[in-house]
C-alpha cells in the first residue's frame, strides 16, 4: 500500500490534542474536612507531579479516528500487477473468395483459426463480421454465386488498420491476386500485425470489346479474353445479321443487335458495345523534345486499324476528333479541356522532370516489358490503368464531363522504355481506343510484390500500466467512521458511572 499524497500524514500529528486533553483533565476526588484538619492550612500541590492517564482505551480509540482520516487525506491506494490487455484475432477474407470455389485452399486454415478463438469479417468498408451459422452456410454452398465486387482492396487497408491498430492484435486477410480488386494508389505502410495472403485464383472471361462494321452486311468481331496470364484479343469475322458464334474453347457468342448497338452474352457474361460504322479520328501533337516519340506511336495505330480493320484517320487538328495525343511539354490548352468534357479522350505525354528508373511493365501474354524512365507525377493519381511491377503508376486517368484525361509518365522511344519496339504496344493501346463501355475485365494476376505495401510498420503499443492502483479512501473512512460510533458509546456509558 502506498500514499498518493504523503505529505498530508502529517495531519495524523493532531492526535497529540487528545492526548492533551486527556492529560490535563485528570480526575480529582472530592475533598472532604473533618476534625481539626479543618484548621490547617492547605499547602500547595504540584498538580503535574501525579500525571496519570484516564480512560486508556477511550484515548486510542481518538487517535486512531485521527490517525485514520490523516491517512485518508493521505489518498491511500493498493498496488498490484497490471493484467495485460488481451488483443484483438480476426480473419478478413474478401468476398470473391468467400462465396466462390476458391475459399477450397484456405477453408482448413480458417477452420483452424476460428477454433484458436479469431472471429470471421468480409473484406469490406464495415468489416462486417461473418457469425458461425452463416460460415457453415458457405461451407455447404456447392455452387459458386455470382459476385459484383466493386472496391478497391488498397483503399480498405486504412480502415482494417485503423480497427486493428495496436501491436498485441492479429489479423489474417485473405483476397484474391487478380488486378482488378487493385487500383488508385498503393498505400506505402502496413502494420505488421496485419498478414496480407494473396490467394492465387484461376479464373478466366471473355467479353466484346468491340464490334467494327466493315461492309454493309457484315461485322468484324474483337472479343477480349483476361486470366491469370494475361489479357488478349481475337477478331471474328461475321454477317451482320448473325446471331451466334462459335469461339474458342468451346463457347458461344450469342449476339443481339439494336440499331447502332450490339449485345452480347458469353457465358452468362454480357456486355453492350456500340457498332463502328465511323473512321477513328487521332490528332496527334508535338514539340521537337518527343518527335522520337510519334513513329512508334503512329506504328502502334496502323497495327490497331490493320487488324481490326478500322480505318484510323491522323491529322494535325482536333475538329471532329475522337482522340487527342498532346505530346508536348507544356499544358493542355483550354479549348481541347472543353472538348473533353464533350467527349474527347486525351493522351497526355510530358518529359520534363525526368527520372530514371529500372522496372517493367506486364504485356499481353505476361511479357515484361522494360521501362527505363519515368516523369514525375503531377497531380494525385485518380485511377490507375497501367502499373509497373515495382508499383509504379505508368499511365493513370482522370475523368473530367463525358472524356478522360490520360496521363503517361513514361514514353515508346528507347530512351524511356522499350514498349514502341513490343509487338504487344497494339493490345495495350486498343482497349484504350475501343473501350469497352460496361465495366473493365482484368484477371491478371498481380505480383505479390507490387500488391502488398512495400514498408510494413509496426503498430503503437497499448497504454499498459506495470502496476494498477485500487484506492482505499473509502475504507479508511469507513474504518473512521465505526470507530467513532465506538468511541461516543464508551464516552456516554463512562459520563453515567
């Protein structure tokens, strides 16, 4: 037991009053005279020469009362060891692995952990956690759901953090591999009470990326394939009036057409794409700084327009045009900003503030490409479109009224990258040309060291006390207290004897 508040024992030195007046008021008995001592002089007595204490107890009981509210003062508190606080096991599994036959591999681990007394959460903005009767619900699925997943699992990593933020918790999260559950920035720190498990899922689809009208009664086809490997294109030639297509791998194309547009299903997959009938319209412009940039550049188009057979129109000025590449090294000019709004899509390549770098870039078919320099970024990225294996943003957009603003960091020429001498710089460009309207399909697969952060940091320690203090104020004054009703029962009883 110790004192918060030492100095105030000194009130317990009030106990020398009782003792004062206990011996001061020593009791004298009643004189009485009789007989010739009636006549003698009274011969003075040294009243301090006889000091005898009265009512001992009565006098112990006072100077505990004082003793015990001098301690009171004092703020008297118990001391024992501090229990540790118990931190937080969870596991967090993204949701298109939850409801999808890819939970398979990690069902026994987090078997394992639930028994170990983690809790279950899905790998969304609220963490939602999954209760016992719902896990075994999933654990009898036979078939696989349909699941439309729509975050971005970089942004959902400060809100884990920030629910499992001291360094005693433990979390597992467990998400798919695939590139399209990753985008914007990548967060730079994760703490290291925070395992990320990428799960490798092997999953493929095929979608319409385009369809271009070659001659009156017939279409060209450009049907998109994305798996772990890589994303690819193949063309099909067919009758404008067609209704279904036999593809590769034993699958049908079943194809509606409504005027201009043209609707697709593929395995119960469907997009929607609008029908080329119109040249594509490509203004290209340049400073002597990039000239080496524009044959590759115009190389790539040719590539587009030779196999999908969509006549690409370059000229020198953006009237009617559908794309704008601005490779020059100063700012958009106004008028092409309002054109975007309108619709205009614009490329926009710049070399000043230059830095060299040694990373690469995925192609189709899982090739690395190499790039060698990248231009410092200029504005907050708003969405990634092709990153870098090191993480590195290499062209982000920014969508501004009904066009986009695409920002390159690097370039096609040998000095910056190695991507204008790729035979696979034409996929690269052509979903970017023909968008696919509806939604973006990327199963790649993304490496494990471009998906998790590259610093992980540790987490700030609970405030933890050595020692916890129970206070004993209350006690010594109830202690106080019955004492003092003891002593007034002995003090009346003694002043009727």
């Amino acid at each position: 037991m110790t004192f918060l508040a030492p100095y105030l024992l000194f009130a317990a030195s009030a106990i020398l009053i009782p003792i004062a007046i206990h011996l001061w008021n020593k009791r004298q008995g009643k004189t009485v005279k009789v007989g010739s001592l009636r006549w003698l002089e009274a011969s003075a007595s040294n009243r301090w020469s006889s000091i005898k204490l009265n009512n001992f107890w009565l006098l112990v009981l006072r100077c505990l009362i004082l003793i015990l509210l001098a301690a009171a003062l004092a703020q008297p508190v118990l001391e024992h060891q501090a229990q540790k606080p118990k931190g937080s096991k969870a596991i967090v599994v993204g949701e298109e692995l939850l409801y999808t036959s890819a939970l398979k591999p990690i069902k026994p681990t987090i078997d394992s952990l639930l028994q170990l007394g983690y809790t279950l959460h899905a790998y969304t903005p609220d963490l939602e956690q999954i209760p016992q009767e719902q896990w075994q619900q999933i654990n009898n699925r036979t078939q696989d759901s349909l699941v439309s997943i729509k975050y971005n699992y970089w942004s959902l990593l400060p809100a884990l953090a920030a629910k499992y933020k001291l360094s005693h918790d433990s979390v597992l999260l467990f998400t798919s591999d695939q590139q399209q559950y990753f985008a914007g920035t990548r967060p730079e720190t994760m703490p290291q009470h925070i395992q990320w498990i990428p799960v490798a899922t092997d999953k493929s689809i095929n979608w319409l990326q385009a369809a271009i009208q070659t001659t009156s009664d017939s279409l060209l086809l450009i049907v998109g394939q994305s798996s772990r490997e890589g994303t690819t294109y193949s063309k099909y030639k067919t009758a404008a009036s067609a209704q279904t297509i036999n593809l590769a791998g034993n699958q049908q194309l079943q194809l509606q057409r409504q005027q201009d547009t043209l609707m697709a299903t593929i395995s119960d997959n469907s997009s929607k794409v609008k029908v080329q009938t119109e040249p594509l319209r490509v203004a290209i412009f340049y400073d002597e700084a990039q000239q080496a940039e524009v044959p590759y550049l115009r190389a790539a188009l040719q590539a587009i327009s030779s196999y999908t057979g969509l006549p690409i129109q370059v000229k020198a000025d953006t009237a009617q045009a559908d794309w704008v590449f601005w490779l020059r090294n100063e700012q958009l000019p106004q008028s092409i900003n309002q054109q975007v709004k309108q619709g205009l899509q614009v490329w926009v390549q710049q070399s000043q503030n230059t830095q060299s770098i040694k990373t690469s870039l995925t192609g189709a078919g899982g090739t690395a490409i190499k790039v060698h320099q990248l231009s410092q970024p200029q504005s907050l990225e708003q969405n990634q479109v092709w990153t870098a294996a090191n993480g590195e943003t290499l062209l982000y957009s920014k969508a501004l009224g009904k066009g986009n603003i695409y920002t390159f960091r690097s370039g096609f020429s040998p000095a910056w990258s190695d991507l204008g001498q790729s035979a696979h710089l034409p996929e690269l460009l052509l979903p970017l040309l023909l968008p696919q309207p509806q939604a973006t399909y990327d199963y790649r697969a993304i490496d494990e060291h471009q998906l998790l952060p590259v610093n992980q940091v540790k987490a700030k320690q609970a405030r933890t006390d050595k020692t916890a203090q129970t206070p004993l104020l209350r006690w010594f004054v109830l202690a106080a207290f019955v004492l003092f009703l003891i002593e007034r029962m002995i003090a009346n009883r003694r002043s009727k004897v």
